[in-house]
C-alpha cells in the first residue's frame, strides 16, 4: 500500500551498494496509531507535515503504507559484542526506507526500527515496545538540543499488537533519521569474509557520502580512516562533558558518520563516578562511562584492520599507517576534551597559562566532584553562579561545605588572568563568563527517575503527557525556569544505586 506522504528519495546506498543488503519490508500492523511526530524535524526534511499527521501518518510511520519512492532494505554488518566477534548480525529489525536530501543538502538516511523480522533477525521477534522507542525520541532529542552529533526520531507509531519481553508490552516502530547507516561493523562484515573489493566499494561509497574532499586525497583511505577518527574523539570528548553513558559499544554501533546511534540501556550520570555502569547486560563495566574513550580507540582499531588491504600492497606498511591513527586517537580525544572542559570552567583555551595547567584544573575540579559525591551536571551548572558572584547554590551541593576552597581558589586565580586586574572590570568579566557558562552547561538532562515516569505513562497507561512535558524540558537544556526545576533535580540516591537500564530487545 502506498503512502500520501511524500519523500523525495534518492536511495544511494540500493543503487549503489548491492550486495550489501537483503530487500526486504515491513511487517503490516493491525491498529497503528501515531504517538509521536517531529515537526521541526521534518520541516528540516521538507516533508509535509499535515500529510504526516493522523492516520496517513500512522499508516506511514508504522509501515503498513510505504512512501511513494522507497525501496526498503536490511543492512548487512558484523560487529564485536563486548569483545566477542559477531560475523552476522544485520539489520534484524530494522529497515533502511531510504535517503532524502534535506533543506540544507544533506543526505539522510529515513530507516524503521522494530518493523519486523528480517534474514538477520538471529531467532529476535523484530519488534520494539512503547517504551524503548519513546526513550529513543527523548535521549535523542535531548543530545540534539546539546548540540552533539547524534540520530533523530522522526516518528514513533503504536502498532496495536503486543510485544513479549519479561512482560507483554504494546509495540511500536520508531522512524530514524541519520547521516548514513554505516558502522564499523559493516567494514568487519566484508573484511571477516575476506571481500576486499566490497570493503573497497564501501570505502569509496562513504568517502563520496561523508567526506568528498577525501576523494582526491593521495591515500583517501587513509584519509577516510583519520576523518573517523576525528569525528569520533570529538563525539567521545561531547559525551564525557555531558555525563552520557552509552552502554552498549559494540562495533555494531558505531557509526563512522560521528553521530550518536542505537539508543538501546544509555543513561545520564547523576553522582560523578567514572566507573558508574548503568546496563543490565554490562556485568563487567566494559562500557562504564569513564571507560568509553578507551572503547572508541579500540573501536577505531577494528576498523582500521578492516581498511588494512586498502592502505596499502605491503602489510607491514598498511599495519604502520594504521597503527599511527590509532596511536593519535587519544591525543585527539584529550584536545577536544579539553576545548569543551575550558568551555564549561568559563575560560578561553589555551590563554594565559599552558594546556597542562588547564588540564590538571579540570581533572582536579572532577576529582572533587568524585570525592564528595556531587551532582555531575548541578556541579557545573552551579559553577556558573560562583562566576556571578554567588557561591551559596555550589557548596550546598557539597556534604562539607568548605571541600571546594582551595580548587576555587586556583580556579580564581585562573579567570583572573583573562580578566584584568580593575574590580570593575572583574565583576563585569564575571557575568560575562557566567553566561557563557549557561550557555555550556546544561540544567536539564534525561534525569533517570524522570525518563522512566514517562515512558511508564506512555506505556502501562497510554498517557503521553507526562512524556510530552519532558521531552519540552529536554528540548531547553540550558534554561532555568520555574516551570523546568521539577527536570533538573537529581533522584533520590536510593533510586540511583539500583537503577538498570535494558536494550528493550
């Protein structure tokens, strides 16, 4: 059945990619119903919204009327789970409509999730609750509204039937919107197979997707593997400044576009505490937050194996060149670390003093942070209100009140090498920064306690309100108003200390 709505699809990865992929489509549903629609979003992809809306859109967005223009498809890819190499694994319940090129020229991928099983689907019922996929739209948003590369949910449509986990649920489909669908993982799927002209053929297709001006590159394959690497530490260090936790860093969900994909047991840190794991299947903490950058350069290096035959005729060579990224991921990651630490201390990188004096700032400040247990995200954001003058908001964070006067004292002595030494000009130095502080650090977050209510509401009680408030609040991260503290405030500890998250799979 075809759909009202209209996409203007250029489908790239079919035309161009055959072979990687099985043709395939979506399972029909019995009642769908539209929960949730990107407006912005899909005025960004110069889609009609009233075309989307009501049924047309149900019927759309649950799969059951497929756009004029689509040519629905599984991806194929491998990926390491938790060290362990996969050879297969795919879409196995996800399918790729297709790609628009939005208002600003960009190609984006317009994929399903939970639209039924497909050849890779691995013994899996291809769905997806209500709840997963409303997780999805609210930590996707909130890491768009930070300003961090990440996939968008267009859509979420109920489908009307019910879906096993460890209790029956009502099933959905989410509608995804990304850059490309290319993992490392797809890399490994050809490589593992020895098929060194379809890792070529991908090669060259992501070069011509995500980097053009890589095509006239000497070694563009190389080059292609330095761009991921860039784009990558960047996406790591935005991550770390936020308190993100993916969870789950499997090859299999790393895309070499740079953005956040798979949104499966991710959370937001409260207490700091590099070790906090939050996933129910991480029993290890191989993903804990303070190990994710350690985990992308292990990543990084899997996928440079996949490139090696593309480096270069001679291995030792290819191994050499490969090794190099490699071995310049982590100084990568730390510099853009460092940008976004600067950022969220108010100071302008790099003046006045050396890297390694702002360096140790920053590592001391979270050191302190750990120690007396405070609130990753208030900590900052109170920071700010120090910078204004007041430091009552920040030392009542503290369970000793006195714990941060020697840090604020170097951290003092810090701004006032930017600021000029006129009491005037100090303090109009210090609204100054405490805006720009605002402006980098958040008083909103995906708080966990507050995630769960909503899509407990969505999903026991068939009431988006409480989902729709949040993901507003979400939507206004650096906003501090009357009406947003209820998002601001952490979980009680007790809350904390047992809270799990799952893949919804």
């Amino acid at each position: 059945m075809a759909s009202s709505a209209t996409f203007r699809f250029d489908n790239s990865f079919a035309r161009e990619l055959q072979g990687f992929y099985v043709p395939w489509r979506p399972d029909a549903v019995p009642a769908p119903r539209l929960l949730f629609l990107n407006d912005s979003l899909a005025a960004e992809l110069d889609l009609d919204v009233t075309a989307l809306d009501g049924h047309a859109g149900a019927a759309t967005f649950a799969g059951n009327a497929l756009p004029d223009g689509a040519e629905p498809l599984a991806q194929a890819y491998a990926g390491h789970q938790f060290g362990g190499f996969s050879p297969q694994l795919g879409d196995g319940r996800a399918l790729l409509l297709g790609e628009v090129i939005d208002r600003h020229g960009r190609r984006r991928d317009i994929a399903f999730k939970g639209s039924g099983r497909t050849p890779f689907a691995r013994g899996g019922d291809g769905k997806a609750a209500v709840g997963p996929m409303l997780r999805e739209v609210l930590l996707g948003e909130a890491m768009h509204a930070l300003g961090i590369p990440t996939t968008r949910a267009l859509a979420v449509a109920a489908t009307g039937e019910p879906v096993n986990r460890e209790q029956t649920l009502p099933g959905a489909v989410l509608t995804r919107v990304a850059a490309s669908h290319i993992r490392v993982g797809t890399f490994e799927y050809f490589a593992a197979r020895g098929d060194v002209q379809r890792v070529r053929r991908l090669a060259e297709y992501s070069i011509a997707r995500h980097d053009p001006a890589l095509g006239s590159a000497a070694q563009p394959f190389l080059a292609l593997l330095q761009s991921v690497a860039e784009r990558q530490a960047a996406l790591i260090a935005n991550w770390m400044n936020v308190g993100f936790i993916h969870g789950v860093m499997n090859t299999d969900n790393m895309a070499i576009s740079g953005e956040t994909i798979d949104y499966g047991p991710c959370a937001f840190m409260e207490a700091y505490d590099p070790a906090t794991v939050f996933s129910s299947i991480d029993h290890g903490g191989r993903y804990a937050f303070g190990q994710q950058p350690e985990i992308a350069c292990w990543n990084l290096a899997r996928l440079a194996e996949a490139l090696l035959p593309l480096l270069a005729d001679d291995v030792e060579q290819a191994v050499a060149m490969a090794t190099e990224v490699v071995a310049t991921f982590p100084v990568q990651y730390r510099g853009h670390l460092l940008r976004g630490q600067c950022a969220k201390l108010g100071l302008r990188h790099g003046e006045a003093v050396d890297d390694s004096g702002d360096a140790a700032l920053a590592e001391d400040w979270l050191a302190l942070l750990q120690a007396e247990r405070v609130d990753f995200t208030l900590g900052w954001r109170r920071l700010a209100d120090v910078a204004a003058g007041d430091e009552s908001p920040l030392r009542a964070l503290f369970a000793d009140a006195r714990a941060p006067d020697e840090w604020l004292a170097r951290w003092r002595v810090r701004c006032a090498s930017e600021d000029g030494s006129a009491p005037a000009g100090a303090a109009t130095a210090g609204m100054a920064r405490a805006e720009a502080m605002r402006s980098v650090n958040p008083s909103v977050i995906p708080r966990n306690h507050r995630v769960e209510e909503a899509l407990a509401a969505a999903s026991d009680e068939d009431d988006l309100v409480p989902f729709r408030r949040l993901l507003d609040a979400l939507t206004r991260p650096f906003e501090e108003l009357p009406e947003l503290a209820q998002y601001a405030e952490p979980a009680p500890s007790e809350v904390t200390a047992c809270y799990r998250t799952f893949c919804g799979t």
